[in-house]
C-alpha cells in the first residue's frame, strides 16, 4: 500500500543537501538545458500549469508535455516537487544567474 506521503519522500533529499553539492549537481544538468527547456523549466518551478504554459508561450499543451518530460529526465527528477526544490533552492538561484 503506498503511503500519502510517498511523494514527498524524493523531496528531501534535495532539501537536506548543502549549497555547495547542489550547485555541483545542478549546474551542470541546467547547462545541458536548450532555450525552450529553460523557459519551461522556469515557468514549472513558478507553479505555472502546463496548459498555462502552452498559451504563454504559444505552443500545443502536447509540445510543453514533452518539453517537461525531457527536462525532467535531463534533471534527474521524477516529481513536479523535486522540480519546484531544484528551482527555487537559492543554490539554484545563483546557478541561474551564472549560466
């Protein structure tokens, strides 16, 4: 039986590492992210639904579907919640305004 809490479970790891590790983990892996994907990945991480995305950014809800899925493979996350902590950990911050 899975637990309600079993989503959460990824999260912190992430939360518990230091600045310095997670912008080692991350930089790299927000590197490797194209234009499109950057945009996605921030729109995501700012709470912002995919359907909300799409009319954005003018594209099919389909496309940012994909978008989203490859980022997250790229990133290593497998939640919209790990996804939000990589985004808003201010280590991140400083690794976006580095890139």
């Amino acid at each position: 039986m899975k637990n309600a809490d079993s989503n959460t479970f990824n999260v912190i790891p992430l939360l518990e590492m230091d600045q310095v590790k997670l912008v080692h983990i991350y930089s790299a892996k927000l590197s490797q992210l194209t234009k499109k994907q950057r945009v996605v990945f921030d729109l995501l991480s700012n709470g912002m639904l995919v359907k909300d995305i799409a009319k954005h950014l003018g594209l099919a809800e389909i496309t940012v579907k994909v978008v989203k899925a490859r980022v997250m493979v790229i990133l290593g996350v497998t939640t919209l919640q790990e996804l939000a902590v990589v985004g808003k950990c201010s280590a991140c911050q400083y690794i976006k305004s580095h890139l």
